[in-house]
C-alpha cells in the first residue's frame, strides 16, 4: 500500500509540475491553430492560387496509380504547405516573445540599477555656502 501512494503522489507532483501543464496547453492550442491554418490554405491560399494559375490548386490531383494503389502527391504538397505555414508563424510568435522577454530583462535591470546609484546630493543654495563660510572663518577664529 505505501509503495502505491508513493507513486501516486509522485504522479501528482509531476503533473501539477509547470511543464506538464505548459505541454498540454500547447498542444490544446496547437490543435485549434492548425484548424486555423487549415481554413487559411483551404479558404484563402487556395483560391488565390487558383485564380493565379487559372486553374486548380497547385499539387491537386497529382498522383501516380500503380495497379489499384494511387499515390497522392497533391496531398503531400498540402501537408508541406501546412507545416510551412504553421511553422513560420510559431516562429514569428516566438520571436516576438523573445524580444519581449529581452526589452523586459533590460527594463528590469536598468530599473534595479537606478534603484542602486545613491542619489546625488543636490547643490547647496548660496545661504548655506554663506553659513558654511561664516562657521569655518569662526571656528579658525576661536582656534
């Protein structure tokens, strides 16, 4: 029994761990973005390439039938332009959180660096100059 709750527990640290949880968001966002994309080739790109090249889409409808096996092309020239897609955008998106990150880090250090420099004493005004001069030439006096 007490090797079990061991393990239970352990699962339980593992997945209320950051990572986990950051994984599985990932992918749950990851799978709605791939819809996203999909419709953006499907409903965009597509007809865009179609009106360009006056016909149909780049890739659609190529195959290769050996016997009664047909191999697609088309759909491997679909599934590449996805992936282009899909990765050019999580890089703009890393990127740009990347230099977040940065602009943030300097901002933070510039700020505890400010915080550390002592002020500087402002000038004295010329009645404390003044005062100044009298107490020294009456201390060299009393001297």
């Amino acid at each position: 029994m007490g090797k079990s709750k061991g393990l239970i527990a352990e699962f339980k640290e593992f997945i209320n761990q950051g990572n986990a949880m950051d994984m599985a968001v990932g992918v749950i966002i990851g799978g709605a973005f791939t819809a996203i994309v999909n419709s953006l080739i499907n409903d965009i790109i597509n007809p865009v390439i179609s009106i360009v090249t006056g016909g149909g889409v780049v890739g659609q409808g190529l195959s290769i039938q050996i016997g009664s096996a047909v191999i697609n092309f088309g759909s491997l020239i679909g599934a590449i332009i996805n992936f282009l897609l899909i990765a050019l955008v999580v890089f703009a998106i890393v990127k740009s959180m990347n230099t977040m990150k940065e602009k943030t880090a300097a901002l933070m250090k510039s700020k505890e660096a400010k915080e550390e420099e002592p002020e500087a004493e402002p000038e004295p005004s010329e009645e404390i100059l003044l005062l100044r001069e009298i107490r020294d030439s009456l201390a060299a006096k009393n001297q």
